[in-house]
C-alpha cells in the first residue's frame, strides 16, 4: 500500500498539468459540524452568499493568461456564469403551478450543481409541487471545495432541506425526495435513515436518476492515491483529473477525495439496506421510481436492481431502464454484459415492481416504445412513444438522463444562446486527435436525452397515481 500512495504521488506531480487557483484555494464551506438540526435553510443561503463573494472575488484577480473564451472563471469568457439567466450554482426554489400538492428536495450529482435539476423542476411545478434544488457543499463554487467535503456534509445539508420543504407544504401533503447520481445516492440514504429513526420528514416517494447505488472498486483506492495531497510537494496527488475548467456548472476537474466518498456512502448504503433487510424495516420504504441507463461508465448499472430493486417490497416502486440503440450499428461493439442486461430485464420471473424498458420498436427503426411488464406479472405490453433515437447516438449516458435536448447548456438540440453561452451539447468533434485541450470523448459523451419527454411523462403519471401504461406522446421524432 505504501508503494500505491508514494507512486501515486509521484505520478501526479510528473503527469498533471499545474494546478490553477481554483484548485489550491479553500473556500469555508458548510459542514456537518455546522449545519446541525437547529441550522435553517436560510442560513443555508447567507453561508452560500458568502462563499459566492469568494468565487467573483476569485474571478477579479485570474491571471492573464487564464482569461481564455472558455474559463468559467474569467468573466469575459463563453462560459462564465454572467451569461446565464441566473447564478445556476446556487440553491434554489421552483412555486407550483396551479394548487400546491407537494415539495420535493432535488439533489444534484458529484461535481455537478443545481442546474442539473432545472428540467425536473419544472415538470413536478406542472403537477402541482414546489421544489428546493439544494446545493451541495463543495460544489458549485471552485472545484477545491471537492478536496475537503466529506458524504456526511452532503447528507446533513439534505436534512436542512428536507426540513425546509416540509414546512413550506401542508402538514398532509406528500414530501418527495429526487436524487441524481451521487444525489440519488443520498436520497436512499436520508431515506433509510428517516424509515430507521423517524427524526427527520419522511418521504412519501422517492425519485432516483441514474443513482448512483454502486460504484467500481477502483473508487476505493481514490483515498490511498490523495494521502500525500497535504503535502505541498505532492499537492497534485490531491487529483485524478486536472483540466480546463469551461463548464459553468459543473467541475471538469477531480479530486480524489470526491471518488472515496462515493465509495464511502455506496458501501454505507449497502450497509443500512442490509441492516434494514434483516430487521424487516424495507416494508416501510416509500414507492421509488428510477430511471437508468443500461449502460453507464459512471456506476454500477446492475447494482441498482441487484442491491435495490430485488429488495424492494410490493409497494407501488417502478424500474425504467434504457436500452442501447439497435439501429446505431455501433451496438455490435457494446459490452455483451451490458447487452444481456437488457435482454435479461423483461423475461425474468415476476418481480415486485413494474419494469419499464425503452428500446428500439425493432431492429430496422430507430423509434422507440415502452415495453412494460407489471409488478407481479411476466405479460410483457407494449406503447409506441412518438420518439425516436437521434441516428447518431448509440446510447444514454450517465449523465444525460434528466437534460432535454433543447437544454441551453448540454442540449444536442440547443437554440442559440442570445447571451452566447456555449452550448456544449452541441458540440460534435470530428478531426485530427491530439489538437484539443481537452479529451475529444469528453465532448462526444451526449449530454441530454431524447426520451426526456418520456421522463417527464412517467413522472407525472407516477405521481398522480395514473393508470401504469404509457400513453403515447405527440412528440415529432428528433433527426
């Protein structure tokens, strides 16, 4: 072990680029020691404008040869903040529409912000709920804020939400909790813990994007590789990736520290679901819905049926996974691990939760339908969707799950930004390798989903307890 940190150490001072700024600086974010039961959401929002003054006072003093078109931390370039409509960083609330008939808490992803849960925003406002997209300490800010924040920061900052939800709604309305990736992680969790001790508002459902409940063995070894960041000399041991930062709401670079508290909560999750399982408290867990892609270099795909779903009791929870496009021609060269899980999904036994999958109608289209089999049935029924796969994209991604495709930001389908904000979705590298300063399969890597439609349909559907089969959507086929 002692030859892993040293050679790490090693390797990352020869190999990373010099750390910028925004690497080094230590920002005094919220921790678990601070935001204790008494802490309000409103002192929430003075910490995070305190930490925000910090972030344009960074931003006044970048070096020249930092103030490039696509440093999210130059003001003058494509990818600054000031070009958005709004600070998207930040914590923010989303009033109903129409009768309030809910709250929900949105929890954002590893490196990424509150912007990631715009879209999700707005469809639970149409049906009625209000919602707080909670940041996360550590993000947002400077990706510095990565090196030092522990899981137990995050999930105490979800309490001082879930808190803040509940007294904005009727003491009978319901209280939902939606998780994306490392959120969704962290939904499960506060989940588990409220059905355990009852000390905090207990959700009535449950929404997991691409959650993050399992995670590849090699985030454990992050914690070994960073032992050495606290020494100057090693400070780049600190992280795995250091590169540009031109993403405005999300960090490109990553810290260590970030993949050990992946490892961390996954394996403490597992923990509470196997002490949960043994003293028959799985029962009592709230409906939960979860939308995953069949393949995802992020996390485990298959612990999220395995170490969940399989556990989960007849409760009213629902699975949608997506399958990889048949008519890409790329698929031949997906991992057949990856391929038999949706092979697998629809004709095993009867389970105690709906299986949705979204896949191609044949393999000589590229529409899609939603082949459903009920919880406590193997009937497989079938819903065309009025979408299609785009003809050049092979799958989903990890992180493209809950952006539309007109999304200003990540959308494959942007419109132009009248403040011109770069619209990275858009962007489709095909030349010569070598010549970008970033990983061309970073850019290639989509960004949005083409069944967002979909989404936001079976969210709706879900929550307003409507018959479980899909209804068609109008929706012209992109491409």
């Amino acid at each position: 072990m002692l030859g892993l940190v040293l050679g790490g150490a090693v390797n990352a001072r020869l190999s990373q680029p010099d750390l910028k700024p925004w690497h080094r600086l230590r920002l005094d974010d919220i921790t678990a020691s601070v935001a204790d039961r008494q802490f309000t959401f409103e002192q929430y929002l003075a910490r995070e404008d305190q930490l925000f003054a910090q972030v344009r006072a960074l931003e006044s003093s970048i070096a020249a040869e930092d103030r490039t078109p696509v440093n999210r931390y130059y003001t003058g370039s494509l990818t600054n903040v000031s070009r958005a409509d709004r600070d998207w960083n930040r914590s923010y609330e989303t009033e109903a529409q129409g009768p309030l008939r809910g709250g929900a808490l949105l929890l954002h992803g590893l490196t990424d912000s509150p912007y990631s849960m715009r879209a999700v925003a707005k469809v639970l406002a149409e049906h009625g709920i209000y919602s707080l997209a909670m940041r996360m300490p550590g993000h947002g800010t400077i990706p510095s804020g990565l090196v030092t924040a522990q899981w137990e920061d995050w999930l105490a900052a979800v309490r001082v939400g879930a808190r803040h939800v509940r007294s904005r709604i009727p003491a009978d309305a319901p209280f939902i909790v939606v998780g994306y990736s490392n959120g969704g992680a962290l939904a499960l969790k506060y989940t588990l813990e409220t059905v355990e001790h009852q000390d905090d508002p207990i959700p009535a459902k449950v929404i997991l994007l691409s959650p993050m409940i399992g995670v590849t063995p090699a985030a454990r070894l992050a914690r070994w590789i960073g032992m050495l960041g606290f020494i100057p000399y090693f400070e780049k041991a600190n992280w795995i990736d250091v590169v540009p930062e031109y993403n405005p709401f999300k960090y490109n670079s990553f810290a260590a520290n970030a993949g050990f508290q992946t490892s961390r909560i996954t394996r403490t999750i597992q923990a509470d679901l196997d002490r949960a399982q043994a003293a028959g408290r799985l029962a009592k867990l709230p409906p939960i819905q979860t939308f995953q892609s069949i393949v995802d270099s992020t996390i485990s795909a298959p612990a999220v049926f395995y170490s969940l779903y399989e556990r989960l009791p007849s409760n009213g929870s629902e699975l949608v996974l997506f399958d990889v496009n048949h008519l890409s021609g790329i698929d031949v060269f997906v991992q057949p691990s990856d391929q038999a899980i949706g092979e697998r999904f629809l004709t095993a036994s009867t389970r105690p939760y709906r299986r949705v999958l979204v896949t191609n109608v044949s393999a000589a289209t590229r529409d899609a339908e939603a082949r459903v089999v009920e919880a406590g049935q193997t009937a497989v029924s079938h819903a065309s969707l009025g979408l299609a796969w785009p003809a050049d994209v092979y799958s989903l991604t990890h992180v493209a799950v809950p952006f539309k495709v007109d999304d200003p930001l990540y959308g494959i389908d942007a419109p132009p930004a009248p403040n011109g904000l770069l619209a990275l979705g858009r962007l489709s590298p095909r030349g010569e390798k070598g010549v970008l300063t970033i990983g061309s399969d970073v850019l290639m890597r989509l960004s949005s989903n083409p069944f967002f439609p979909f989404v936001a349909e079976r969210i709706g559907q879900w929550l307003d307890g409507a018959a479980p089969t899909p209804r068609i959507i109008p929706t012209a086929s992109p491409h």
